[in-house]
C-alpha cells in the first residue's frame, strides 16, 4: 500500500532538502551524540554532518555478516559506522524519501569505497524491502516525523526477520503535548510536534507484535523519568524483539 503523500510529508522533506545541502549539522552536533573513538573511524566532513539524538549503533549491538535496515538514513553517517561492524559479510540498507538526502548519502559512501552499503528511496510507511529480511532495525530521530507511526510500526515488524531486532533513537515525551505544539507544522520538521509519549511508543509497538520492549532516556538510565517534566520531549533510546 502506497502512502498517501500528506502536508506533513511536505513539510518535512523541504526541512531535510535544505539540510542535506549544508554543509553542517542542523540537529545535535555528533560529538554529543556519539563517543570520539566512533567519529575518528570516518572523515571529518561525514562523521560531523549529524542529524540525530542518540546513538542507535551503541544500542544495536551489531554482529559481523548482520543485514541492518537504516530508517530515515539521511547523509549516511550511521549506515557507514553500522558498516564498519558487520563487515564485508553483512549489508546496510539505508531509506529515505528526501532525494537530496540520498544523493549526499551515494556521493559520501563512494568516497569511502563501501560495497555492502545501498540507499533506497522510499517512505518509512511503505518500505521499498522484502519481508523478513533484515536482521536488524536502526534509526536516529526519524520515526516522530512520520504522520502514520501505527503503519511504520507494521512495516518494522513486516520486514524484520524471526528473531530480530529494533534498536533506534528517537523523540519521545513523557506526556502529551500541548495541541498548539501539535499543529504546528512548523515544529514537525524540528522533531517536536510528532513526538509520542513514551507510554503510547511502547504500546504501538507491542500492538505490531514486539516483546522485550523499553524506551529509556539516551542515558539508559530510567530513573532520569522522574525528573522530566509532563510534556517534556526527551531523547530516547527504544529497543524491541521480533519473536521467533
């Protein structure tokens, strides 16, 4: 099923299109996101150009020869750190819908000569890949700008493999917020106004078929959830099994 292509969408892809032509990074700045030992294995110019809030790779745990999908892979930085530990045996599939996006993303990963890297056009609500082919589910602050989470939550489920696994970053809240935030178009390309509470994240995930589900602040410390005020959008790492 093809997704209808909604304002939102729109929104979106013209805040990425602008993004993917500077020369910087328009979100966190990589060395708080990710440990400098990590950004050293790339050139400056890629390994700085981030757009996340967390560190899924960290999350992920990756195995040599593993198939990893990247949600929303941007300029291609964690597709080509995911690369670097799955080995010549393993591949990253990196989506995106924004073709400016796909182009920095081709150009940076010539440049480092991958062969076990591709990057597909399409939207998280329709995945252009098969069904139970891909070991492992990455994404860095994507998925709360998708106006149909329940759909990217099935299609996760549909092409991970028995047994695998989701390991993203993402924007939560603890509560929900404020409907003038909501509607503000605007504030959905800053990765705000599509946020979900961190209890309706879990629950869509568990309502596609998931187990072993936790969204925990970036810290992986959950006793950090008693201090974030109601409505407060937060960085979070979500992690979830596929069962056997």
């Amino acid at each position: 099923m093809k997704p209808t292509i909604t304002p939102i969408h729109e929104i979106v892809q013209a805040h990425y299109s602008k993004a993917a032509r500077s020369s910087s990074s328009c979100c966190s700045s990589s060395k708080a996101i990710y440990p400098e030992e990590i950004l050293n294995e790339l050139p400056a110019d890629i390994s700085e150009f981030s757009l996340g809030c967390g560190n899924p790779i960290h999350a992920a745990a990756l195995l040599t020869g593993e198939i990893v999908l990247d949600l929303g892979s941007g300029g291609g930085l964690d597709c080509f750190l995911a690369a670097r530990r799955v080995g010549n045996t393993g591949k990253i599939i990196g989506v995106d819908m924004t073709v400016e996006m796909l182009e920095r993303a081709r150009e940076n990963s010539s440049k480092l000569g991958f062969t076990n890297v591709e990057f597909r056009e399409g939207f998280l609500e329709n995945l252009p890949v098969e069904e139970n082919s891909v070991d492992v589910i990455i994404s860095n602050c994507v998925i709360n700008l998708s106006p149909d989470k329940t759909r990217v939550f099935q299609e996760i489920f549909r092409v991970l493999k028995p047994g695998g696994r989701l390991a993203v970053s993402d924007i939560v809240t603890n509560g929900q917020l404020p409907e003038s935030v909501r509607n503000n178009m605007e504030a959905w390309g800053a990765c705000v106004a599509g946020a979900l509470d961190m209890q309706d994240y879990s629950r869509g995930l568990e309502t596609a078929g998931f187990e072993e589900i936790k969204v925990l602040p970036k810290t992986y410390s959950d006793e950090l959830l008693h201090v974030i005020p109601v409505g407060q959008p937060f960085s979070a790492i979500i992690t979830a099994h596929k069962p056997i």
